[in-house]
C-alpha cells in the first residue's frame, strides 16, 4: 500500500469515526439536555406538562409541608411568581424556607414540578447560580451578596 | 516575618525563571555550552524557591497565623494538624502555589535527570518549561497572592469548607496536580522539537516514560476524587460527569492516546506530527480544566464577567500556550520528517484505531462541557449537561474502543493478521458471550446492556491474559521455558497487558454497581428494622458526639445477614459552627466486593431519621481496577528502556528497580 492509500485510509477512517461522534452528540444534545427556567419563565413561556426542566428560586416562607414516605411540598419563588413542587426522598441539608433551591423534574398537568433532582446550596456563602440569575431577573438580588465556589469544591 | 520570606521566595523563583525562560535558548543558538548549562542550576534553585515559598505558607497555616488573609478564609485554631496542611491547598490561593510547586519539580527532575538528553534539546525543554513557571508565578503574584496581610488581624479563622476535611482531600488534589503538571513536560519536549525543528525515535523514548509517570498519577487521582466523592457525597454515586471532574478526564483521555501514539513513533518512528500535537493538545486540556476550576467561570458565566481578573488572567495564560503551540505546530511540523509505512492491519494501524477513539470520546466529553458555557455566554440561555448525554455519546465509543483493545497487543507491527489474531482471541471471545447469556438468564432480562458489559469487561480481561500466554507459551511450552519467557519478556509488556486488564475490572465494577445496586430511601424510628438485599439494618438510636471543630450526630445500625450479626454502621452528621454548615459522614461496610452504604437526611420530631441505603455491589472493583491500571503503568515506567534518564540499556547496577 503506498503512501498515498494509506493516507486515504487513515482520513476516511478519522472522518467516519467523527462523523459517528458528531451524530451521536447532535441526537444527545437534542434528548437529553434540560433548560433552566425561574418561576416567571415557567409562567410567561407556556412551556406544555411533561417537559423536563430545571427552575431555581427560594424556597416560599410557609410553603414547606411533609407527607408520608418522605413526600415533601413547597413553593419555589423568584418574588413574582410562584411555583409548586412536590418531591419524594431525602431533602439536602440546607434546604430551608427563605433560601435558594434548585429543582430538576417534570411539569405536570396542574402546572406543578415533579422533580426528582433538588439542590440547595452547598454552605451559607454558597447560592446555586441559577438561584441568583433567576431572582436578578426579577429584581430581588441584591448586589454585594456574598457568593462562594459552586459545585463540588476541590 | 514568615509569610513576607515566603512572598519574596516567589518573587525570587520569577526571577529566575526569566532567567531561564531566555538564557538557554540564546546559548543553543550561539552553541554556548555554558549558557545551556545555566538552565540546570535554574530550575533546581527554582524549585528550592518554590518550596520554600510552600513550606512557609504551610507554617502560616500550622501556626494558625490568622493576619495572613487565606489562612483566616480557610483555616481555624481548633482544626486537627493533617486539615492545617491540607488547607493550605483546600482554596484557590494555596492551590495555585502547589500547581507552580509540582510545576517547578518537573522542572527540576528534568535538569537533575537529563544527562543524556541532547544538550539543545534539554535547553530548550528547560526554557519552555520556564515559560509557563513564569506565566504561573505572575499569576500567583498579581492575582492570586497567598501572603496577603490582613491590617487588623482576627482571632478566629472562618474554618475550612467542612466538605473538604477529609483524608481525601490530603492526597487528591496533589496526585490530580501530579498529573496535570506533569503533562507539560511533554509540552515542553514537543515544543522543543518543534523550535529545534527535528524529531526522532529518541524523543519519543525520553517523553515516554514522563508522560506515563502523569498518567499514572492522574489515574490515582482520578480514582481517589471518584471514591472520595462517593463518601462523601452521600449518593451513592461514583461519577457524576460534573465539569470539574470532566476537567480532570479529559487530560487523561488525550494523555492515554499519547502514551499509545508516542510507542508508535518509539518503535516505528511514525505518526510523529501526531504525536507533537497530542502533547500539545494533552497539556492545553489540563491548562482548560485548570481555568475551569479555578476561574469561577462554572460558578456562574456573570460572576466571571463581574470579577474578571483571575479568570481573564488565566485565559490569557491558556491563549498563550494553546494558541502559541498550535501555531509553532502548524508553522514549524511540515519540516519534521515523515515516518515509516505501515498496513491498515496492523499494531500501527490498530494504536491509531486507539488515538482516533480516544480523542473523539474526549472531543465528546469537550463538547458536553463547554457547549452550556458557550451557550449560556453567547445567548443567556442556560441548559444542565448531565450524565444522558454523556452516557450516549461517550459511552458507545468507548465500548467501541474496548471492543478493540485485545486485537492490538496481539497484533504484528507493520502487517498484521487479523483473522490469527481473531483466532487466538475465540475463547476470550465464546466465554464472554457465555457470560452474556448467563447474566441475561440469571437477571432475567432485567437490562440488556448490562449483561453486553460484563461480557466485554471479561472479553478485555481475558485478552489480556492470553496476550501473556502467547508470550510466554504457557500451556504448550514446557513449564521451565515458560519460565524463562516470562521472566524474558519486557516490562512494559506485562504493564501493557497489566493496565488493559485494569481497565477492565473498573469497568465491570461500573456496570455492576451501575445496574444491580439496589437503594432504599426511609424515615426509621429508633429499634426498625430496613431490609435490603437480604440486608437487615436495625437501627439502634441516636448518639452525640462531640469531634475537635464539630458536634457529630450518630446514628447506630446494627447488620445482620441471615439473622447473623455482621457489624455496626454508624453514619453520621457533622455539624460545623465556625461556617454553620453540616457534612454527611456515610457507613460503609464491605461485602466481598460489594459494599453496604447508609447515609443519614434529616431527623424529625417523632426521633425518627430518613436514611438512605444501598448496596452496591462489585463497586469496590472500579477503583481495584484504577490500582491495578497504576500498577500496570508502574512496572511499564520501570522498563529499562523507559526508565528515566537511561534511554539506552545501561550496564548492570542499573537494573535494580529504582522507581
């Protein structure tokens, strides 16, 4: 095989390997990504029950009830709009009324999240960033919050 | 006093690091031996700087000297002596300094141990290598400086972040830096050769065994941050496609293809302009995962926007570098000589098949990393990447490249016979599909792919094996020949079969733990009793315990197993008052290679807590399999021809195993 062939082989196997990423990047990309909505997106956009998304906001003062099996509700607010959320399993740590929570699920029917994902913040510095970015939005951020490493600290 | 020397240490290190970053590339111009020599006194006294630099931080923080600004953030009185040491990383400051730290060690080592390198080419690796020491130290320097003073010093420090008080911690990040670091030698060698305009067999033999020493610690690395997430993060989880550890994955993928590229160019002198732009790519990747993590850019895209200093620094350094290496790389890697040929089918071919593999799974995992960055930055619209995509992407070309991997070790270089080679593998081949089709029956058809992995985890460990027995001619030799071929053999052919083995047996602790574990999610009163797995935890009550920063509450579970008692767990809470924060402290317990998992949620009035269970098992086989791809590399490093400064076989005292 000369060299020349051999080239040809080389890039046409590099080109069908990348062909193959690029198709199955582009079909992940479109099932399996989910976007971040604050309480107000959820409400203005009109987004249709059954689509998985992430909204973030504080937790309602008052809006916390626990049922059975660890069934847990409550409202997640950016000061304009609320939204409800209803949860079965173990709560992180921090999750407390009147602070940043972040929850991922399915939108039901009756404009309630199913989420099966929440987050709170990692330590009292520590707000999700899109807890911050959904309550600028509205308004209600005030600058000068202190704001720590987010995600899993190394 | 103390802190002052430490800052003037790594004034001193810049210094001489400029010294370095120009001296010896004008004495490899002008053939002045002296100059050139000049480089080696450099980077020894570089890292002597550095280190005490290093060392005087670390007093500041074992003295608990609260008028330096990152001690007060990140340290207090009251912490036990191993989280003083270990805090002095645990933050952006002190983490930056142990990255010139390793940095300038690597250095070093090159100077000490490079006798035998060419003198230009040791020149001008030297001086590469000084040029990113002094981007780091201006970094450390103008943003990012540890020494900083206080006016009015506290008397209590805030605590360090209670996640990080852990033994974990001790040894992650320095292995992780380890890695990451050491990773721009071979930068350096390719920029070297590069500049020098030439490149042979030899180059490939000195960056060899540097590139392997970094795998080897980003692999432990990797592994150590994958186990230490697992107890502490109180999920149960081992990996979680964060873009923090996807900073530390991709190094290692470009890196794996670079130790295997850089054997072709060893043995064959091919795909060396290849070669030079993988080790380039490998170091830019760990340059990027250092600017991800330390630039705040993952915390928020606005906060970066709004303090932009550090971040804006740091991507400066990472357009530098990537940028200046890709452009010498095009400018300068025409000149460099083509290779020699080989047949598509072959060990050639079947490396390249590895290269290709490798680095679209990290171009893959580049792209689910960045793309809600870039997104979020360029439309304001921000989207989660999580472990679906990663699983559908990454994951089939992965399986792709393990499917492949027992055909290269067997494979002849040049020309290769694939149908021998196919041949040799059918018991490898029949008894993974065996074992496909008794997983299938005996899970009952629970999941399908699960029991394709354990199949092809067991096809790669076999391969593995029979690579050794071809060699060695076991079961057709007789015994005493055998013997001798074994002991014949080179090290780094038992590393090669040694590591794909490894890899192997994580994988099969993935998938198993991945499809068969079991979890249960419950609020238990005190003396209920959960049944998992045919598991029975008993849970005796709570108890308080008071640690030396923390109060603790514990939660005692008695095992039992058929009846039998096995042990006690005892998970726990940790409540920190210095940050007013908790951490979970899971129970585990080892079952074979299973393990049995409880976490601690909240505790309600009624004195009942919600815990989590879960049995996982063969779990323990991810991180057995991480040691086992250590070892594998460790015995390959050790390969006389490999070892370090003795590219040609040496004469007989240097064949202790030093490493």
């Amino acid at each position: 095989m000369t060299r020349k062939q051999r080239r040809l082989v080389l890039i046409g196997a590099s080109l069908g390997v990348l062909a193959v990423a690029a198709a199955l990047v582009l079909s992940a990309l479109r099932d399996s990504i989910v976007f971040f909505n604050s309480p107000t997106d959820v409400a203005e956009k009109h987004i249709s029950p059954g689509t998985r998304m992430r909204i973030g906001g504080l937790v309602k003062a008052g809006s916390v009830e626990r049922g059975d099996n660890l069934l847990v509700r409550f409202a997640v607010t950016d000061g304009k709009t609320d939204i409800g959320v209803r949860y079965q399993g173990i709560v992180p740590d921090l999750f407390r009324e009147g602070q940043g929570v972040v929850a991922e699920g399915k939108l039901e029917p009756g404009g309630t999240l199913a989420a099966d994902t929440v987050l709170a913040k990692h330590d009292e510095r520590y707000m999700p960033r899109e807890v911050v970015d959904a309550l600028k939005k509205s308004g209600r951020w005030q600058e000068g919050e202190v704001q720590g490493a987010g995600g899993r600290p190394r | 006093m103390i802190p002052e020397l430490g800052h003037y240490a790594l004034v001193l290190a810049l210094a001489l690091g400029l010294i370095q970053s120009a001296a010896p590339i004008v004495g490899a111009r002008g053939r002045d031996g002296a100059l050139m020599r000049l480089a080696n006194s450099t980077a020894l006294m570089q890292f002597v700087f550095v280190a005490l630099s290093f060392l005087a931080l670390t007093i500041c923080y074992v003295t608990s000297d609260f008028s330096v600004a990152t001690v007060f953030e990140n340290s207090h009185s009251l912490m036990p002596l191993i989280y003083k040491i270990t805090s002095v990383w645990g933050n952006h400051e002190g983490s930056m300094l142990l990255w010139v730290l390793i940095l300038s060690l690597f250095g070093a080592l090159v100077a000490a141990f490079g006798a035998n390198l060419p003198a230009t080419l040791k020149a001008h690796v030297l001086a590469v290598q000084s040029w990113i020491a002094c981007a780091f130290y201006l970094f450390i320097l103008l943003t990012s400086n540890p020494f900083l003073r206080l006016a009015q010093p506290p008397v209590e420090g805030r605590d360090l972040n209670p996640i990080l008080q852990d033994p974990g911690l001790a040894i992650h990040p320095p292995l992780l830096y380890l890695g990451y670091v050491g990773f721009s030698i071979a930068f350096s060698f390719a920029i070297a050769a590069l500049i020098e305009g030439r490149i042979d067999a030899a180059w490939a033999r000195w960056v060899r065994p540097w590139t392997l020493a970094a795998w080897i610690f980003l692999t432990v690395g990797i592994a150590m941050g994958s186990y230490w997430a697992y107890y502490t993060l109180g999920w149960g989880g081992f990996w979680f496609w964060d873009p923090v550890e996807n900073a530390s994955l991709m190094p290692w993928l470009a890196g794996t293809a670079l130790l295997h590229s850089a054997v072709v160019m060893e043995k064959r002198n091919a795909l060396k302009i290849w070669t030079i732009l993988l080790a380039i790519l490998t170091f830019s990747l760990s340059l990027i995962g250092t600017f991800l993590v330390r630039s705040g850019v993952l915390t928020s895209v606005h906060a970066f926007a709004t303090d932009p200093t550090r971040g804006v620094f740091i991507l400066a350094i990472l357009m530098l570098f990537i940028g200046g290496g890709l452009t010498l790389f095009a400018w300068r890697a025409s000149m460099l000589k083509q290779g020699g040929l080989f047949a598509p089918v072959s060990r050639e071919g079947a490396l390249v098949f590895n290269n290709l593999f490798l680095t679209t799974a990290c171009l893959t995992v580049f792209i689910g990393t960045l793309y809600p960055l870039a997104l979020e930055a360029l439309t304001g619209e921000k989207i989660s990447v999580g472990a679906p995509f990663f699983n559908l992407t990454f994951g089939p070309l992965f399986v792709a490249l393990m499917f492949a991997m027992p055909f290269g070790p067997l494979l002849a270089w040049k020309r290769g016979d694939l149908l021998g080679v196919a041949q040799r593998l059918m018991t490898a081949f029949a008894i993974g599909i065996v074992t496909v089709a008794i997983t299938f029956a005996v899970e009952g058809g629970q999941s399908v792919l699960a029991p394709f992995g354990v199949g092809l985890a067991l096809f790669v460990m076999l391969g593995a094996l029979i690579d050794l027995v071809e060699r060695t001619g076991l079961f057709r030799l007789p015994l005493a020949t055998v013997r001798h071929r074994a002991a014949g053999l080179p090290r780094s052919t038992w590393g090669t079969a040694i590591a794909h083995f490894g890899i192997a047996v994580s994988m099969l602790g993935i998938v198993c733990a991945a499809t068969w574990g079991t979890e249960r999610i419950i609020s238990v009163k005190p003396m209920q009793s959960v049944s998992l797995s045919g598991y029975e935890f008993s849970f005796d009550g709570l108890v308080q315990r008071q640690g030396p920063n923390y109060n603790a509450l514990v939660a005692k579970f008695t095992v039992r197993s058929g009846g039998v008692p096995i042990g006690t767990m005892e998970p726990s809470k940790r409540s920190f008052s210095a940050r007013g924060m908790t951490t979970n402290e899971a129970a585990l317990m080892s079952r074979a290679l299973g393990q049995l998992y409880v976490s601690l949620g909240e505790t309600n009035d009624d004195g009942s807590i919600a815990v989590r269970l879960y049995y996982k098992p063969m779990v323990l086989l991810i991180w057995f399999g991480a040691v086992v791809m250590m070892l594998g590399g460790a015995l390959s490093l050790s390969d006389r021809r490999l070892r370090i400064g003795a590219p040609k076989p040496a004469a007989k005292s240097a064949l202790a195993p030093a490493e």
